[in-house]
C-alpha cells in the first residue's frame, strides 16, 4: 500500500505548483523556466578526491529546490518528468557525443531503503528512468543501469559538512555482483538529483571504478551529472 499512497494522495489532494504553490497547475510556467537553462560544469569547494566531471542543469535555490524537495518528499510524482529532462540535458552535456563508445548507461544513485520505504518510490532512480527516455527520444541510446547497492547502514547527510560526509560514505557502495559485466557495455554516467559537497558522487564514482578496475575493464571516462547543484558550485566555476 506504501507505494501506492503518492499516487492516491496526488489524485485526491488539490494540484499545486510544485514550485511555487501556485494553485490548479503541477507546474507553472515560470517555475519550469528554470530548467530550461543550458546544463553547466559544477565543482563543490572543497572537491573531494575522486569526483569525475560533473554537470548540473540549475542552481539548488527557490523553486528548483522546492521541486526537487516536492518530488522527493512529498510525493509530487508529476514532476518527475520535467525534473528527467533536464537531468537529461545535463547527461547529454556532460557525456558528449562518444563516437563509438557504446549507449550511455545512466547508473543512478542509490537510496538508502529506510528513505526509499519512508518515502515509498526511489526519486532518484524514477528521474534517471524519465531522462533515459528523454534521451532515447532525441536519438541517443541510453539505459537506466541501477548497479549500485549500499553495502553498508549510513547516518542521514542532512546537517553533516563536507569532511563528515566524506567519512560517512567511505565504502559505503559497491556495485552488485552481476553489474560488473555491464558497466564495460557503454559509456557509465553517474546520476543524482543534487550535488552539495560531491561526497556521494564521489563514492559511486569510487566503486564502479573498483568494480571496473576488478573485471579488467577500463575505469577511464567516468562522467556524472545532476538536477542541481548548489548556487556556489556554479559561482566557481566563472573563475
């Protein structure tokens, strides 16, 4: 039943603007205008070691953290593909064109399943699945590669600082036993709805590169991106 109480909740409940509260839309207009920015190169301050490139559609300030946060927490399942778009579009900036390179394999971000049952859906993999398609409907192959477990309890982030963050997802992921064969089947973008400290990124891209390294595959080439990224990542990267 869990699972299915987003979806009741959104039919019976008055529509609002996830963005903005705006009354009878899921979405206004201005609200999805922002984004429809063109996605950007972001790096948290400090970076931890490890981060591969990263590309977030939008700054994690006013109605897209009210989205992201809708999404997430409340249930907004409508949102989910405006919100794939444009984690589409930074797929697609940060990926490139890959010539030869095989389809984008889009690994999202894993959950933990305290947060996943609390919430009953995955919000990061539901927006990686809605920019597989995007991307599939604008010519690129591209599939949702959810490899990535956790393998091991984690504190909640919320309230930690970079370096505690850091220490706190040490180890924490692995790729599952029978993802190792798949990662060597394209070009691996790791994906997430918001980079803060880049500390998760950093894991994921730890553990599929150790997963790579361990089936002989190459670990060269590791991209990720993201929603939004907070309003400083985007600052420094105009220097």
């Amino acid at each position: 039943m869990r699972g299915w109480w987003p979806e009741i909740v959104g039919l019976v409940l008055p529509v609002a603007c996830g963005g903005c509260g705006r009354p009878r839309t899921e979405l206004c207009e201005e609200c999805a205008a922002g984004l429809a920015a063109r996605p950007r190169r972001v790096r948290p301050a400090p970076e931890p070691a490890g981060l591969p490139v990263v590309h977030a559609t939008a700054p994690y300030e006013n109605a897209v953290r009210a989205m992201l946060l809708a999404h997430k927490e409340r249930g907004a399942l409508g949102l989910a593909g405006v919100l794939g778009g444009a984690l589409a579009a930074a797929v697609r900036a940060g990926a490139g064109h890959g010539g030869d390179a095989g389809p984008l394999l889009v690994v999202p971000v894993p959950s933990a399943r305290r947060a996943t049952a609390g919430r009953g859906h995955d919000p990061v993999r539901r927006i990686a699945a809605h920019a597989a398609a995007e991307l599939r409907r604008g010519g690129t192959r591209a599939r949702v590669l959810a490899v990535l477990r956790q393998r091991r309890a984690v504190a909640d982030q919320a309230g930690l600082g970079a370096r505690a963050r850091r220490t706190n997802l040490a180890g924490a992921l692995v790729v599952a036993e029978g993802g190792r064969k798949l990662l060597d089947g394209g070009r691996v973008v790791l994906v997430d709805d918001l980079l803060t400290t880049g500390a998760t990124l950093a894991e994921a891209a730890r553990a599929v590169r150790a997963a790579r390294q361990a089936g002989r595959g190459t670990a060269e080439g590791l991209r990720a991106a993201v929603v939004a990224a907070s309003p400083s990542s985007f600052r420094i990267n105009r220097n």
